[in-house]
C-alpha cells in the first residue's frame, strides 16, 4: 500500500542533527553510537527506509523557531536568524532534487504525475524496495516565526511554501502554540488573510486553544493538522479536542494522527516512562477514534512526526523504521476497515486534501 505521511522533520535531521538521509537508518544509527542526546542512534527515518515502506509522498517541514527563549540549533534569537535557516533548510530540499533523490511538488499537474508514476512502479514491482521513482515532498513550515512579516509570504509561497502551521511549541511570533494561553498576536490575522490570498493551506497543529478558534475566524480555506491525536484518548493540550476535531470535520479537513508515544499513552512523562506499553494498535484507537466522531473514514491520515527530536525509544515498541508503517494495513484490516477505507486513510486522504487546497 502507498503511504503518505504528512509530517517529517527531514532537513532539520539533515542539518541540525547532521544526518545524512541518503544512507540507511541502520547506518545512521552505528554513526551516533557516540553521540550523546535524546534519540542519538535510535533514529527511525531515512530515503533508503522510505522508499521501503512505500512513503512515497511526505509533507517535509521547515522548522525555525525565534520565541525569545533560544534552544541551540532550534530556537534562535532573532526572526533573521530563523529565515537564514529555514532558506537553508529549503536550500537542502532543493539540492536532493538536483541530484534526482525527491522531487518537490507544488501544484495539482505535479501531484497526479507523481501519484501516476508511483503506483505504475508499485504495481511493476511488488517485492522491490530500492531503485524506486524519486520520493515527493511537499513543503511546510511548522511555525511561521522565519517569515519576517506577513507581505514576505507570497516570496515563500514562490519558492515552494505550500503549508503552513503559524505557531508550535511557546510563545510564536504569530501565534500562541502548545503549552500557552495566548491567541494570535497583532501579526496573525494578516498572516492568516495573506495565507487565504495565496492558497496556502493552513495546519493547525501546535496552536494554542485560543489561537485554534480565532484562526478559524480569520481564515477561510480549507485546514488540516498534520500531527495531531485526540485530547479524549490523551488528555492534553497538545491534542485536539472533540469539539476542535468537529470544526475541522466541517471544513472537510484531514487530521493526520501521530506516532510520538506521549501523544499516544496517558500520563507519559518525558525521559521516565517507556515505550514498553505503547504499539502501534494504539495509535490506531486515535484513527478510529476519529472515524468513528466522524461518522467515515474521510478525515484521518497519517501524520508520524517519527523524526521529531527522538527515536525508538519513543516511538511504538512494535516500530523498528518508518518502513513498518506498512503494518498499519493490517492492524487496520483487523478493526474491520475494508480496502478503500484503508486506502483512504494511508494516501486517499491527503491526496483529495492537496486537490482542494490546490484547485485555484
């Protein structure tokens, strides 16, 4: 089955983390055996895995944060400083391209030749794993803190800048993210009418309850969240609640659920509990959780987030790479989810989401 995942932080490892993507995970890791830091040699993603699983399309991010609270190679100082970082993180995209690795998508005739190939590749080559077509990558920015001001979108928007989420961890330029009470700032609204002029599709994901409504108020297009779960499974914040999942339910958007263990288990705190209880049939409940509040199957997708700042030590004990989200095929077919369904939820979804957001 082709899977999309919508949510992967693959330049950051590349470049803040100094992974190299075009080897193997099993190399990567013997590579980090001694590097000290949380989920060094525990990696789950890499090209080589991708193409194993069949990831042939992915929602690849631009992260650089500038919240007045600098983490090193993360949260930076300055807004400029956060723009030269996240046009070099673009910059990495753009040289895998060159070299035939992926292919950027960004428009609706791009999208359908990509599909178009891939799934006459798959249906040649069911046993194969390695000389695939070029992987595809769409472009997002999980917070909007290296857009200098709202007017500096469209410059984004023409460089391949397709999603857009304005907020994630703390106090954002644009937006309040998780684990704050704020809504969005003097910046927000204009960002938000500049996203709806230019038909980026905006991802909710990381905003701040207050923020979540009032950008429900200021922007009209259709959302998704690209890496969320469900505040009634996990009672959290960072997680979408019925009510917050419906509002995205009614703007035909998609959620796409995540494999990060503390948005999958109650109670996880960081760096104390293990993986030990966590598989990847409970991120399942979240999907069903979802289709069942919904009342189909047209609303949920994919969304791991497995490159996120940790590793196996995090993830579903039952999940070695990323290839094992093939797995999800049966765990799903065993809850009852026919073919179709189960094709919806792996790439059916986020294809039709890329359709809407791109018709204009």
């Amino acid at each position: 089955m082709l899977i999309i995942d919508a949510h992967l932080d693959l330049s950051m490892n590349a470049l803040q983390w100094n992974r190299d993507l075009l080897l193997s995970v099993y190399t990567i890791r013997t590579q980090e055996q001694m590097v000290l830091g949380k989920g060094r040699a525990l990696g789950t993603v890499a090209f080589p895995e991708m193409r194993r699983g069949r990831i042939f399309l992915s929602v690849a991010t631009l992260i650089a944060r500038s919240t007045g609270r600098p983490v090193p190679y993360f949260d930076f100082p300055s807004p400029t400083q956060s723009y030269g970082m996240a046009r070099g993180q673009l910059a990495y995209y753009r040289a895998l391209e060159q070299e035939g690795h992926v292919r950027i998508i960004s428009d609706v005739a791009a999208l359908d030749a990509h599909v178009a190939e891939w799934t006459a590749w798959d249906a040649a080559h069911p046993e194969e794993t390695e000389e695939t077509p070029p992987l595809g990558f769409v472009i997002s920015m999980e917070g909007a803190d290296p857009i200098l001001h709202p007017e500096q979108l469209a410059e984004w928007w023409d460089v391949g800048l397709r999603l857009l989420g304005p907020t994630h961890y703390g106090p954002g330029r644009y937006a309040g993210g998780t684990a704050t009470e704020l809504g969005l700032t003097k910046l927000g609204p204009p960002l938000l009418r500049e996203m709806d002029r230019l038909g980026i599709a905006l991802d909710l994901t990381h905003m701040s309850d207050q923020a979540f409504w009032e950008a429900l108020e200021h922007y009209t297009g259709i959302v998704l969240a690209s890496h969320n779960n469900c505040r009634a499974l996990v009672p959290h914040q960072r997680q979408f609640s019925d009510e917050q999942l419906k509002a995205i339910f009614a703007r035909d958007g998609v959620i796409g659920a995540v494999f990060d263990t503390w948005m999958i288990q109650p109670g996880w705190v960081v760096g104390q509990t293990t993986n030990e209880k966590v598989t990847m049939a409970n991120v399942v409940d979240h999907i069903d959780h979802v289709c069942q509040l919904a009342g189909n199957t047209r609303h949920i997708a994919i969304g791991t987030d497995l490159d996120g700042g940790y590793g196996r030590e995090q993830s579903p004990r039952d999940l070695d790479t990323i290839a094992d989200l093939q797995k999800l095929n049966g765990l799903l077919a065993d809850r009852g989810y026919s073919d179709a369904d189960i094709a919806a939820i792996l790439h059916g979804n986020w294809l039709r989401f890329l359709h809407q957001a791109w018709k204009k």
